[in-house]
C-alpha cells in the first residue's frame, strides 16, 4: 500500500475483522499504550466491530492527560505571577489546575500563547530579551527531540532568556507500571508506533520476556489498528510472546538515531509522576546539569504545593486501563470537554474526551 486512504480501507477491515473472529477461542484483554489510537478506534467505530471475546482497554498514553497538577499549577503561577510569556501546544492550556486552567490564566491578562513548535518560543524570546520565555514542554519521545533541539538553538544563539519546562514521560516504564499494577488484567499490547520511530524496538523486548506478553507496535488508522489486533490475538491464542512491528513502512528497529542523539546528549532519564497513577521510577527526561539555564523549574525556584486530584475523577482508573470512561458516575454530568474535571475529558487524546465526542458510536459496545 502506498497512499493514507488505504489504510481507511473498510473491505481490509473487516476482513481483519473476520479473521480475528476465526481465531478468537476466549476471552482476551488488550490494551492499546497510545491515546491516539484509542480516539482513532473509538471515531472509527472499530471497537463495534471487534468480536465481544476481544476487550480492548485505554493505556496513560496521554501526555497532557498525565501531566501532574502541581506542575500545571506552576505553568499558571509562571505566567499570571511571574510575568513570563508562557508558550504550550493547543491541548495544555485548557487542561484544569488546581484552580485555574492556563487558558482561565490569558483570561486574566497572562501572556499564554499557543504554539505548533517550541522554534517558535526561541524565536519569542529573541524578539523579546526584557521578558522570560518559557516553553512547557509536555509530550512522549515523540516530541522530546523538538524541545530538545530548541534548548539546542537556544544555547547556540545564546539565547538566555528561554526555558523550557519540562513533562516528558516514556511509554516502556508505563507499560511496566501497568504490568505490576495488582488490579490489572491486561494479556496484550498495542505499542505506539510513533514513539518507536523515534527511539526503536530495542526497550520493548525486555518487558515482553519478563511479563510473558505479546506487544504488537502499531500504525493508528483502522487498517493499522485492526491487522495489530488480530496479530496480538493470534500470539495470545497460541501462547506466545514476541514483539512484532505491524508499522514497519515506518518504524525502524534503530528507530532515528539522529534524534535519539539529540536526546541523549540534552536530557537524562529520571523518575517522574504521573497525573492519576503516581511516580513511575526512570519515567520521564530531565535536562543535563549542563543545559540548566534552560530548565524553567531551575531558574524558577517556586514552591508549589500539592494538592489532591478531585475524589469525583476517576482518571487515574482510566488510564492504567482499569475503568472505562463511562463507568465514571461524573461521565457527560459534571465532568463534560466545557467544565472537566480531569485532564482525559479535554486532551485530543484523552479516552474520556473520545467517548464524549463519538457517544453515538459506542452505544453498542459493552460496557466492562
């Protein structure tokens, strides 16, 4: 296949579809990592498809959905106390503090602005050298090299007034987390294909040898989705565990090894919380002690203080894969996209924001 249309291909599909309905002798529980391919499955109805056997549940694979409380609190404290021009992707600014969202913060005379590319946040602050210029910088391996080319540019150009603040979290450890979660009953996973064009295949076969679990790297159209579904199924149906990359037009085993340069010599791996799960030890990127002057926590000593998620928010439920967002008492009530209650009802990735979004799609799934 050569064009993005044939990945939308509902004849491939649902033969797919009767394949796996061929193969599937029992219960099985998978859990797709990546919130993009639960909204791709969700919008797409592929999870009406699938035979009442195959259980598909949605992984933390959400960054802004993980991204802890304090740290949003300390974005809003940046830019309505500190002054700094505060700059993040589209889906952060909206996501709820612990008392303001950073979109609630521009409201209030805060310069946030929304960027595509943390370049541009370089390019802010070299048009503006009286002001601080902080880029939050939330994302999985995915968009790490990016914030860490703009540290880069930033040093090169000398650049002083520019830092990023940083929420990187890696999807292995959390695959891992959920594996040694006592409530979990995953038996298979979908990895996400677009982490592992960055960083390879290498992390993934350790935890498939220690949990005994097939892990199938995969795309996020439904062709993609449903071919890794049934390569998961096949393994669990004969006792397997392997890793096998259903994405391989464009993951490659080294992954990039350009960008896994860059991010090696900018950050290093540290333990990292989770919003709605905790810390995950070796979870998340820091910067290099020598990239310091670029680390907004650093250069901005601000003690924020912890506070509790909401005890109506099961979120954390949700992303280990434990609940389903519907099962939440506040689904569609007090928690909608307008007034949330945790960050998985506003991201673009979020489950809970998929099942809002495309209810019309799902009244026909089980509820689990």
């Amino acid at each position: 296949m050569k064009f993005l249309s044939e990945y939308r291909d509902a004849d491939l599909v649902h033969q797919y579809v009767q394949e796996i309905q061929r193969t599937v002798t029992r219960p099985w529980t998978i859990m797709e990592v990546c919130g993009g391919q639960t909204h791709s499955l969700v919008k797409n109805g592929l999870l009406q498809l699938l035979p009442p056997e195959v259980r598909m549940v949605h992984g933390p694979g959400c960054p802004v959905c993980v991204t802890p409380l304090h740290l949003i609190d300390k974005a809003v404290y940046l830019a309505l106390e500190k002054g700094v021009i505060l700059c993040s992707y589209g889906d952060m600014l909206r996501v709820p503090g612990s008392q303001k969202s950073l979109l609630e913060a521009k409201a209030a005379g805060a310069d946030v602005r929304i960027l595509y590319s943390p370049l541009e946040a370089v390019k802010i602050a070299q048009d503006n050298p009286n002001k601080e210029v902080v880029f939050f910088a939330v994302g999985f391996e995915t968009t790490a090299p990016a914030n860490a080319l703009s540290v880069l540019h930033a040093q090169r150009a000398g650049v002083n007034n520019y830092s990023i603040l940083t929420s990187h979290v890696l999807v292995p450890p959390a695959i891992e987390a959920v594996m040694t979660d006592e409530d979990s009953h995953i038996q298979g996973f979908l990895a996400a294909g677009h982490v592992c064009t960055i960083m390879g295949l290498d992390e993934y076969y350790p935890l498939v040898e220690q949990y005994k679990i097939p892990i199938v790297v995969s795309g996020f159209e439904p062709v993609d989705l449903m071919q890794g579904i049934l390569m998961v199924i096949r393994q669990l149906e004969k006792g397997e565990h392997q890793l096998e990359n259903q994405y391989s037009r464009v993951v490659r085993p080294e992954g990039n090894p350009e960008a896994r340069k860059v991010l090696e010599r900018i950050f290093e791996i540290h333990d990292r919380e989770w919003r709605g799960i905790g810390t995950i030890p070796h979870s998340g990127y820091e910067l290099r002690e020598e990239f310091a002057a670029f680390d907004a926590n650093r250069k901005f000593e601000v003690a924020i203080e912890k506070v509790p998620e909401s005890a109506e928010c099961i979120a954390g439920l949700v992303l280990k894969g434990i609940k389903k967002p519907q099962e939440c008492p506040q689904f569609g009530k007090k928690c909608t996209p307008q007034n949330p209650l945790g960050a998985p009802m506003v991201s673009s990735e979020g489950a809970c924001a998929a099942y809002y979004h495309f209810a019309n799609l799902l009244e026909s799934v089980e509820t689990m």
